[in-house]
C-alpha cells in the first residue's frame, strides 16, 4: 500500500496531535503523538505523581501502561485504514518485564501487523526515551474494524472528529 | 503490603496507591469477597462519541479489582508484582459505575492467577474479563 492510500495519511506529519485529541482521557493523561504513520504510532506520557502504584517507590502503576499501550494500538489500527471505520479493542495481553524508571515519562510504540476485513493484529511496547529495545512491557492486541456498523453516520463523526478533509 | 481482612484495610491500602485515589476506586469486603467500584467520570471516557470509558482505564480496573483481591485472599503480607494480565472487552462500558469482583485461581508460593470480571448494572452482562498472573 502506497502512503496516498492511507485514510488518515495527512495527520502522519506535523498534524499527528489531532490522532488523539478528541479521546478524553487521552487529553486528560496529557498524552503526545510523538510520531504516526503508515499502520504504526509512538505515544508519550508524561511522568505525574497521580500515575503511580505506591507513592513511596515512585513505579507507575500497570494499569496506566494498559492505558498507554490500548491507545497507541488503537492509533496504529486507525493509522491502517485505506476506509475510515470505527474501532474497538477485543482483547490485550500485556507482559510487564520489569518497573518503569521513576520520574521517566512513558513511550509507547504501536505496529499493526496485519489487517483483515473485520480484524487488526497489534504488537506494541512500553519503554523510556532511547530504550526502545528494551522494553518495560509488551503487549500483544486486537481489535474490531467497523465496529459500530449499524449506527448511521458513524464514519462521518470520525472524520469529523479526526477533521478529514474531503476534496 | 499487609494483608486486608476488612474493607477499612482495603481503603487503607487503596489510599496508598495514587492511581487507584485518582480513579476514585472504592473497595469493600463481604462473604464474596472484594468488590470493586468504578465511579463514571468524564475525563475517563475514550470514545465520547458513545460515550464509553477507555480500554486502558477498564483494563486497570481490573488489574486492581485483581490485586485487592489478592491482597484479601493472602496468608502473609507480600506485595504481589503484575507478571503479565490479558483483558477481554465484551461490551462497551457507558456513562454509569463499573462494579467488578475477582476469584483467585491459584494460590501457589510463588505465582497466583486471579480471574476477574467486571459489570456495568447487570452482572449476566460484563462488559470486561480478565485474568492476571501475580509474583508473590
């Protein structure tokens, strides 16, 4: 597939931020798109006191990276489409190979690595800035393309949420 | 962390953990066992077009609706790590309270798996499953 094909191929550039900025909870983490392009996502959450799991050991808590690693899977997916549909995850499973580093913020990076006409495949991975291969946490997911089919006018409130411009 | 014999100790330990406070977590202790409540808020919604809360947020529910559990169910005070936790979404979780209740598998020395499921009004309906496997 050609980059042109890509539904949403005109936010992989310096518009990447509107990717996630009509999810609540996305905004409210504080949640950056570092980078977006053809079936891949890198997300960033900044280090905040109310993220962690024990105040005193200063570790966020798991959860937060379920959070992180749901989005970035998502804005894969989404990244993936040639027809803008809705989604919704299926399932996830997450292996935490060890603590993240206090007062480091979060990375995450998303692959959808295969797309079917009603399911995407997704790896991603936690790590700190420039650890990439050395995850803190892996995640494997998939989620459910077109997933609100009979609701009318689904796919014109997406782009009207990501502001898709039509010519 | 110590063992939880009753929900004051549960609040106790929940007040310890910053992201179960910011969640606004509520954890009681009965003959089941823990359940767990999680009030809607606005600000926890992933698809505000539905709206429904986020993936990541109800995946943490049940990470900690897991761990409560666990903490409920030990012999001795351990502080139980996350190995790994799978999260199946069945349906989307509205604009209303998420309850959700665990049962540990497995209690072994060194790992235990808990099972949990959560439910938005009606339990026949859960809106998410999931199971975890914990390091003693």
């Amino acid at each position: 597939m050609r980059e042109q094909d890509f539904a949403l191929r005109e936010f992989f550039g310096e518009r990447r931020q509107e990717l996630i900025s009509h999810i609540p909870h996305a905004v409210e983490l504080g949640m950056t798109v570092e980078k977006a392009g053809p079936c891949q996502a890198l997300l960033r959450i900044p280090q905040g006191a109310r993220l962690l799991g024990a105040a005193s050991r200063g570790v966020v808590f798991g959860g937060v990276i379920t959070t992180l690693l749901d989005q970035v899977g998502g804005t894969a997916v989404m990244c993936s489409q040639r027809e803008l549909t809705s989604i919704a995850t299926i399932d996830m499973r997450i292996d935490y190979m060890r603590p993240s580093t206090p007062g480091r913020d979060l990375l995450g990076h998303a692959q959808c690595y295969r797309l079917t006409r009603n399911v995407a495949f997704v790896k991603s991975r936690a790590f700190h800035e420039g650890e990439i291969d050395d995850p803190f946490a892996i995640s494997l997911s998939t989620y459910m393309l077109a997933s609100n089919p009979a609701t009318p006018g689904v796919v014109k409130a997406l782009e009207a949420s990501y502001r898709v411009k039509r010519s | 962390m110590k063992v939880a014999r009753s929900t004051s100790d549960l609040a106790a330990v929940a007040a310890q953990i910053p992201y179960a406070v910011y969640l606004d977590l509520r954890v009681e202790l009965d003959d089941e066992g823990v359940l767990a409540h999680l009030p809607f808020r606005q600000d926890l919604v992933g698809n505000a077009g539905l709206p429904a809360l986020h993936g990541g947020v109800v995946g943490a529910f049940l990470e900690l609706t897991a761990l409560f559990q666990l903490l409920a169910s030990a012999r001795d005070a351990r502080n139980p790590k996350p190995i790994n936790f799978n999260v199946n979404f069945l349906r989307s979780a509205g604009a209303a309270e998420c309850l959700a209740r665990a049962r540990v598998v497995k209690h072994g020395k060194r790992i235990a798996n808990v099972e949990v499921v959560a439910w938005q009004g009606d339990r026949a309906k859960p809106v998410a499953s999931g199971f975890g496997n914990f390091l003693l």
